[in-house]
C-alpha cells in the first residue's frame, strides 16, 4: 500500500455544516482518526495551524495491570502519525511504557507528558516524570527530579510558545506542589500556590508562563476541588470560581482551561449561584470566568442536558463543550452557539483549540462506544477586517504610506471602516465600505505625516479603525490599530559649483536626511534633456554625485529625499568653445 492510500485508510473525513442562528457561517467540517477500542479518552491538543495533533493511544485496560499507553503526534496533512515518547535514548516505543495527558506547543514543536520513568530510561525517586519530546531535534528531555515528589496525575500544560512547563507533583504524604519548568534556561520554579490538589486534570498556562489555573481544595482538605489562577510574578493565587456574593464556591469546578494571555478562564460547575444565569436542574454548566471584569458568564445552554466536558480557545473568544451528546461551540462576543455534527459518533473528550479557534480538537467514540476517534473540527476563517500592515515608516512632509484591508469572509450586510488620526497624521480617506461584491477586493488608505516645524526625534503616532455593520459578526470587532513610526522632516539641499559652467562634468553636492535616497533631477530648459538619477547620504547626512552628458543651455537642478524636495538651482552650461570671427 502507497503512502497515500495508507492516508486515505487511517483517515476518516465526516463533514457537517453548522446551525445558522442569524448570519451565515462557513460550514464546519470534521475530521475522524479512528484509533480502535480504548478504555479512556485520548487527550489530544492541537497546534496553531491546525496541522498536528498530539494524543494518547492506551489498549483497553484488562485485569490490575496498566496496559501501555503512548502518546503520537498526528500529521492531517499527510495522514501520517509518529510517536512521541521517545525514550532518552532515542528508543521508538520502549518496551512497559505508560505515559498520559500530552500537551503540545502552539507550532507543534514540544510535547509534554507524564511518563513512567524506567520505560523512558529516567530514574525518580517517585517513579514517574514529565518528559518533554523536541519533534525538530527529535530528542527527548526529562524535567529534573524535585525530590521525593512525583508527578500528581500526570496533568502538565506547555505554554503557547514552548518555553514553560507547568506540572504537579505529589509526595507520599499527599501533599501536591505547583512548579513551572522554563526549558530555555533550564530551571525549575516552586510555586506558593495555594492547596493545589493532584487531581486527574490537566492544568493550563498562560503564554509568557505567568499564570496558571489549576484545581485546589481550597476551603478544606476535604473540600471541593475549586478553581484557581496562580500569578507567578505577585505569587498571588486568585480565586476563580467566586459567586455572585464574593463568597468562594463550596461545589468547585473541573475541566478547566485558560487563555493564552491568561485573562479568561473556563469550567465546569454544578454551583448555581456563579452567574446572573443558572443551568437546568441539578445538571453543571460551562461557566467564563473574565479575570479582568471579575465576572463570571454561564455560556452552555440551559436545556435538561447532562454537560460533559469544556475548553476555551487561546484567544479568549470561543468555548467549546459537550452537552447531551453533542458537541458545541459558543462565540463568546456574539453569543451565538453553533452545533458541531458528527455523524455515528459521540463527543468522550474535553475539547481544546487552537489559538485563534478556527480549529478544535476532542476523543469521539461511536454510538456503540466500541470505537475511539481523535476528531478535529474546523470551524471556518472567522468573519474579520485584515489589514495588508499594521506597521508604517513616514517622514514629516514626505512621501505617503499605504496600507490595504479586505474582509475575511463575504458579510451579509455593507461593512463600514471608520479611520480617524491625530493632528500627526493626515488620511487621503477616512471612511471604506464592503459589500458582498467587493469584500475581498483591496481598498487603500493613503497617509501622510504632518510637517509641523517641530524637533521632535523620532516620534510616533496611530491610525485607529472601527468596523460597524449590520452583520453581527463584523459588528462585534475592536477597532484595529495600524502604528506609524515618523521622523522628522529634513528638506534636502543642493550645491552648484558656479552659475556659469564649461566643463564636461558638473560636480554637485548637498545634505539631507542621514542615510536616506537622494534622487537628483536635472532638465535642460532649451532642449528638454532630462537626467533623474540617484544617491545616498552619508552617516552626517552629505551626499556628492558628478553629472554628465548634459549639453548646453539652462539647467534646473533639484533633489528629492524621503519625498521631500529642495529649492531648484541653475546653472548656464556651454560646452561647445566659441568660433573666432573671420577678418577679410
């Protein structure tokens, strides 16, 4: 069998298109990896592009003994799956090995697992480790023993950028800590967090490795498993899943993930005085926590079904769960719920997403539950205003900056693009308006920076858009900002050696900007030649260029630098030497 066949026989496609509460979406479509009967969910993670996904694969567990379970990092592309536990030493699948709850870096480079240690060909004190797989080294590290500790459930969290790692351990007294490994510099850090419970989650970490959410006992050893956020920086552990009176809630929460700044945080809690909004009955709701708000949202439908499992997307928008066998996916700023439809099959697992939530990950089984899927939906390029640059370089009174912006997906109503500026900056157009014809059509904005007369060094200013629409789905953008990074203006200057000329070259020099694009320009008024060329200035700001093949007559000389021009000079220029009169 060839490679592509291989693809076609591991890969299962199953498409279904979205519920369409008000405006249109692009379809959902799902994609299916059978892995064959499993006892437990698979725990997969996907990357930023959608591409990989990390996962666990365990045989049915049989009898007291623990089968071997492994973790592989699948390719959707190819189809092609390889193993991540990789052993120290290199080894491929090693013989005993038992690893669980893989967590993948946003560009699928890192992998972190929970492993017993021998198999992998570590030694612990407490039996077990946290392994780190490196897919571009093909190598794998081992976090360093922190004593008698060991790993508390296997639950780990990489951060988006694959420099730190947060884990738990647990000594044989039961006591769980909260360390974070930074793999750049190769140290770990004991945390304060408060009451951290080793529980069989996974925790969550913020991208630059500051906070973490995890779950902790924090009313009594006994209590509730609650949900907290550690600040690394402060060492402050913030209470998450608080109710509306303050008090700390005596339910507790599970399934807790957080986004990748760290300011939004999801789970699920049967407490129902969380949220101005309760869920049915006595069934959990998926609740948002907005860290920077200190409100709590309950996001899951209150229909009289069993939710099952949460995730939140790295950008903050998007919670997906499974409520009454169905998996869903709610957008946070427009409060629309779409349904993801799988066909046969069963949402088993706790959803994750990549960092944008166009693409999410969870364990399906079929109806049957015979049958485990690794299943990855695409949920669509979200409907947005996308800008050709965010970034522009002007000088006072020079030349404009352009930049372009087109729509993502054809709107269901005219979207308006507003750009306003201050007193730095002028706008060539201040208003753009797309349709369902022209969406994807370029539309410029032209900016100018204001020669205002004033030293002000390199200085900087900002063009501010706010997008309105009909179409809820481009309404509820935040204004983008394009950055123009401006210097001062410096009108260029131009030196002629004399106002009458006769030699065959014309050395000319001046000043301008240091280092700009000096363009000389010389026009014979008395027979039109024209020579346009160009130069440098110095680190100081001069610049020297020697013109020739003028001919004779009266020419303008100017010089342009940064779009900026210089005064016009003249120069008489006669070359050819005058014919002595003839006496008779």
């Amino acid at each position: 069998m060839n490679s592509a066949s291989k693809a076609a026989a591991w890969l299962l496609f199953t498409f279904g298109a979205a519920a369409l509460p008000a405006y249109a979406l692009p379809d959902i479509t799902t994609q299916s990896i059978p892995f064959g009967i499993q006892a437990q969910e698979a725990y997969p993670t996907i990357s930023a592009d959608g591409r990989y996904v990390a996962y666990k694969i365990q045989n049915k567990i049989t009898g007291t003994t623990l089968p071997p379970s492994e973790i592989y990092v699948h390719d959707l592309v190819t189809g092609q799956r390889a193993p991540a536990n990789l052993s120290l030493s290199g080894a491929v699948s090693p013989a005993g090995a038992v690893c669980n709850m893989p967590s993948m870096s946003a560009n699928a480079r890192y992998v972190v697992m929970g492993c017993y240690a021998t198999p992998m060909g570590g030694s612990t004190t407490g039996g077990s480790a946290y392994f780190v797989y490196d897919r571009e080294a093909n190598a794998t590290q081992m976090i360093p023993d922190t004593g008698v500790d060991r790993p508390g459930s296997y639950g780990s969290a990489i951060s988006a950028n694959g420099r730190f790692v947060a884990f738990r351990t647990m000594t044989a007294g039961n006591i769980s800590r909260l360390y974070v490994r930074d793999l750049v510099n190769r140290t770990t850090s004991g945390t304060s967090a408060q009451l951290v419970q080793s529980s069989a989650t996974r925790l969550s970490i913020s991208a630059d490795g500051r906070y973490v959410a995890y779950n902790g006992n924090a009313l009594s050893n006994n209590g509730p498993l609650n949900v907290s956020v550690y600040d690394r920086v402060t060492g402050v552990t913030e209470p998450i899943d608080v109710r509306l009176d303050g008090s700390r809630s005596t339910v507790g929460g599970t399934e807790i993930t957080m986004s990748d700044d760290g300011t939004v945080v999801a789970f699920v809690s049967n407490d129902k005085q969380l949220a101005p909004t309760a869920p049915y009955g006595n069934l959990a709701g998926v609740y948002v926590r907005d860290r920077k708000t200190a409100k709590t949202e309950l996001v899951s439908s209150t229909a009289n079904a069993a939710i099952q499992y949460a995730g939140v997307s790295g950008n903050g928008r998007y919670v997906g769960y499974a409520q009454g066998g169905v998996m869903y996916v709610y957008d946070r700023l427009t409060k629309l719920t779409r349904k993801i439809t799988l066909t046969g099959m069963l949402p088993f697992g706790a959803p994750r997403f990549s960092t944008d939530g166009r693409y999410m990950t969870f364990t399906a089984s079929n109806t049957a539950l015979t049958l485990r899927y690794v299943t990855v939906a695409d949920l669509g390029v979200a409907p947005d205003v996308s800008f050709s640059t965010k970034q522009l370089t002007l000088t006072e009174g020079g030349i404009a900056g352009t930049y372009s912006m087109v729509l993502t997906q054809a709107p269901e109503a005219d979207v308006k693009v507003v750009a306003s500026t201050s007193n730095q900056l002028t706008l060539a157009r201040s208003e753009l308006t797309f349709t369902a014809d022209n969406w994807n059509t370029p539309q410029v904005i032209s900016v100018q920076a204001v020669a205002d007369g004033a030293t002000e060094g390199t200085h900087d200013a900002t063009v501010t858009h706010t997008i309105s629409s009909a179409d809820i789905h481009y309404n509820v953008i935040a204004p983008v900002s394009v950055s123009a990074t401006i210097s001062d203006g410096v009108i260029p200057t131009i030196a002629i050696p004399a106002a009458n000329w006769t030699e065959a070259a014309l050395p000319l020099s001046g000043t301008a900007a240091p280092g700009a694009t000096v363009l000389l320009t010389a026009v014979n008024r008395s027979t039109g030649w024209l020579s346009s060329v160009s130069t440098v200035a110095d680190a100081q700001g001069n610049w020297s260029y020697s013109l020739a093949g003028y001919t004779d007559g009266v020419i303008d000389l100017d010089v342009q630098a940064d779009g900026i021009k210089s005064v016009v000079r003249t120069v008489a220029v006669s070359l050819t030497p005058e014919v002595p009169s003839q006496t008779m």
